[in-house]
C-alpha cells in the first residue's frame, strides 16, 4: 500500500473513534509476572494514539510498573490473585491445583468490583489480560490470553477438565484477544491453536520493543525471572559458570527495589531490575540472550529478531511446552535448567540455525480500531 493511502487510513481512524467522544476504556492484566502487564503496553498505547480514555486496574509490581510507563492515567487498586506458586518440579501443578477454589472466589471478587465501579465510571469497554471476572452485562468486554489451550501437566483428563472451564468463563466475554499469528506459524503452538472459543480473534504477538539490528560483538545478555526458588536456582547455576565467558555478561536479576547484588568483575555487570527503555538497550545489542520461556519474553525475542537459549522454569508446564515448541520449529533453543551446563550451550548456539520467524506486530491495530467503531455502534444505538 503506498505510504500516503496508509496515512489517510489512519487519519480515517482517528477521525471516527474521536467522533464517539473518547471511549471510556477499563484495562487491568493479570498479576501472575510482569509479562502480563508489559504485553498489554502497545495496546495501551495505540488506545491513546486514538485518544481513548483509559484507566487501569492494578496492584503490587504490576501496577508499578505500568505507572513508570503511563505516569499520566489513572490507577485504580485491583486485588491480584495472590496465587502462591513456588515449588519445586513436580509439585507446581499439583499446588496450583489446590488453588483453584482461592482462583475462583477471586474472579467472583472482581466481578463485583467491576459491578461497582462501572455505576461510578461509567465505562465504555473493558479489556481484561487474563482476568476472568472482567466481564459485565452493560460493557463491552475483551478476554486477553494465549493459553486458550491450557497445559496442566497433570493428564489429558485434567487438562480437558480446565479447559473446559477456561472456556466456559472465556464466552462470558465479547471477544477474546488471542496475541498470536493465526497460521501455522506461530509461536505458541497448541496452546493458541486447535480447540479454540467461538469469540477468539488473532492479533498477532504484542512487543513493547522495536526491532534493532545495532549488536555488540561478544555480548551475552541473561535475564532471570520467575518465582523462587527457581529463580536463584538458575543464577547459582549460570553464576558458577559465567565467569569462564570470553566476552562480556549482563545479567538482569528480576528482583525491582533489591538492592545487594553480587559485585561485577572484569567482564560481568549485574542488575537487579532495569527500566523497560534500558533493559530494551541491552536485548537490541546483545549477540545472544539466556533467559526463561515466558510467552511475553518469547515475544520481544521475535519482534528483536534476538537468538536466544530458552530454559524453562523447571515444573511449569506452560513453559516447558513452549519451549520445545519453539526449538522443535528451530527457533530457539531449549536447555533444561538440570542439564545446563554453559559451555555445550554455547557450542550448540554457535551451530544453530535459529529459524526466527517475521510476523507482524501491528495486527493488534486494526483489530482494536473494529472493535471501538462497534462499540461505538452499539452506544449510539
């Protein structure tokens, strides 16, 4: 499309979501990680390209940090769902199971809590990443997840068990937004594909990054996250080991408002948290990164077009299938945190093909600008 009828397309957009008066948008992610919150930023901030009205609901690190990106929309505290989920291999699932009657008191709490809410705000819409109680009769309502397949690690029986009742809560909302590529590549696999719920819509993956080609030679990048203990697990692993890398380390640590840290040598500096514009200034120049198989990780990875060996946090099931998922398409690839032994890593990376596919990540554009012109059909209605 030549440049000019793409600008008069947008400037169309613009022009008719104005026109409904600036729909009134609630947004609230789950509080399981910080890749819930960091992937709904580009939909937050196209909403404001369109000159939305936006609130967001939110607590803990969550909300912190989308109030570091968006200092200027209003917050509202929203519980979490407090799921303890530290454990070791094995005993994830099983603990997550014992969780589920804690899961659904707290749906049904935040269900009111938007009941109450909307008498005082008056919304127009809301989207809801992960959150099954954000759905309410006189709103539009939006379902954000890539597990509309859900792995439990506990059997095929119990898997069609929870799938049935993510579904079943799925379809209480008007659509639900799956960030993915809808064809055969894709970077979720099962997860987003094959049974999914008569409202799913693709909206290509989400990525708070921009693709950048400026690398330093030599540079490894390492980012921890996840709960612990496996967290500190996979530091003590990798912090025995880095110290024989020819070239230079950066480790992020995932632990915001820590302050000790191990000390940095000749050629590894350590971070206990960074600031999404820098964290992005170190994936942009790094030659290789180590990190977890999150999906919102995987995602920036993609879009930043970075080569990576993903190791899954050990006993989450999402993860593990995710990332030899991933390295069976030949896009990255997949070290079990037991088997992680650094330099055979390396040797493997230097060999590999890494596959990474070119996807689009403005489909979530288009599908937002439909979706506040029906909104906007059915308030004037």
């Amino acid at each position: 499309m030549p440049e000019f009828c793409k600008n008069l397309k947008i400037i169309n957009k613009l022009t008719s979501i104005k026109e409904l008066n600036r729909p009134k948008i609630l947004i609230s992610p789950l509080d399981w990680g910080l890749g819930h919150a960091t992937r709904i930023i580009p939909i937050v901030e196209y909403l404001l390209q369109l000159q939305c009205q936006i609130w967001i609901a939110a607590s803990g690190q969550t909300e912190k940090v989308l109030k570091e990106t968006f200092p200027g929309i209003p917050f509202l505290h929203l519980d979490g769902y407090k799921v303890n989920y530290q454990g070791h291999n094995g005993s994830f699932s099983l603990k997550m199971a014992t969780q589920i009657p804690k899961i659904l008191r707290a749906v049904l709490s935040e269900n009111k809590w938007l009941k109450k809410n909307q008498e005082i705000y008056h919304w127009d819409a809301v989207i809801s990443d992960n959150r099954y109680g954000l759905y309410h009769k006189e709103l539009r309502s939006v379902f954000i997840t890539h597990q509309v397949n859900i792995k439990t690690g506990m059997g095929r029986r119990f898997d069609k068990l929870i799938g049935w009742f993510n579904h079943f809560f799925i379809s209480k909302f008007d659509e639900c937004w799956i960030p993915d590529a809808g064809g055969s590549i894709n970077l979720a696999g099962e997860l987003s594909h094959g049974d999914i719920p008569e409202n799913a819509v693709y909206i290509g993956p989400l990525s708070r990054f921009a693709m950048n080609t400026d690398k330093t030679p030599g540079l490894l990048l390492v980012i921890l996250s996840g709960p612990e203990p496996q967290r500190s697990i996979l530091e003590k692993i990798l912090g025995n080991q880095l110290s024989d890398y020819p070239g230079k380390v950066c480790v992020v640590r995932g632990m915001p408002g820590e302050k000790a840290k191990p000390a940095d040598s000749t050629n590894i500096q350590w971070y206990n948290h960074l600031p999404a514009k820098d964290l992005k200034g170190l994936m942009s120049s790094a030659d290789l990164v180590i990190c977890r198989s999150g999906y919102t990780t995987v995602m920036d990875l993609v879009k930043m077009q970075k080569k990576a060996i993903l190791v899954p946090t050990p006993g989450q099931p999402e993860q593990e299938y995710l990332a030899a998922y991933l390295m069976d398409q030949q896009f990255f690839i997949s070290v079990s945190q037991d088997d992680l032994d650094l330099q055979r890593a390396l040797q493997k990376a230097a060999t590999f093909m890494f596959r990474l596919p070119l996807l689009s990540f403005d489909l979530h554009q288009e599908v937002i600008s439909r979706f506040l012109m029906e909104t906007g059909s059915e308030k004037n209605s």
